[in-house]
C-alpha cells in the first residue's frame, strides 16, 4: 500500500464511486459526501500524484470546457494495480476487525 495509506486509500475509493474518470475536486467532494471528512484538495492533489507514481492511478486531461474557461481538468482512472490494493487492504481490515464488534460496541 502506497506511503500514505489512509488518504490514499480514501482517494482510490472515491475514483472508483465515481461514474467516470475522477478529478481532484470531484475526488474531494465524494470523500467528504462518504465520510465527513474535509479533505483539503492540495492533500487530494498531492495523493493523485503519488498513486500515479506507484502505478495505481492513471491520468490524461479531458476535453476543455466552458465553465473553466476553456482549461482542461486532469481526469484520474484506478488501474488493476490499483483495484489489487483496494482489495488487499479491504481483505486486511476484515480479517483485523473479525470478532471485534463487542470490543467497538457495534452490536
């Protein structure tokens, strides 16, 4: 799992809730609609570019568009490599967290 695994396993869940290719402020926004955590986007940013470097993430920039007047967004798609450490720490949490709803009163 990449060097920041909280955030960046925040951020690989978001990209693959979103219907297409995420972006930071999307990314941003569907953390904070999940979880209630405010995310400051230059921490979103600087994770995108990490999973990126390890292969996790892919990025190209989508068409321009009015709204920003005329720019490019960078759109960010979860890779196999990606999906791989999703499941793996999805598989690790289940098996840490087996048998402790009593101990987190959540039964």
């Amino acid at each position: 799992m990449p060097a920041q695994p909280d955030l960046d396993l925040l951020v690989l869940l978001a990209l693959l809730r979103l219907p297409d290719d995420g972006y930071g402020v999307a990314v941003q926004r569907e953390i904070a609609a999940q979880t209630g955590r405010d995310v400051a986007l230059g921490a979103v940013y600087t994770a995108l570019g990490r999973l990126e470097a390890e292969d996790l993430v892919a990025s190209r920039l989508g068409p321009p568009t009015p709204v920003r007047g005329g720019r490019r967004k960078k759109l960010y798609v979860v890779l196999p490599a990606g999906r791989a450490a999703v499941r793996e720490a999805w598989n690790d949490l289940k098996a840490l967290t087996r048998g402790l709803a009593p101990r987190l009163r959540l039964t």
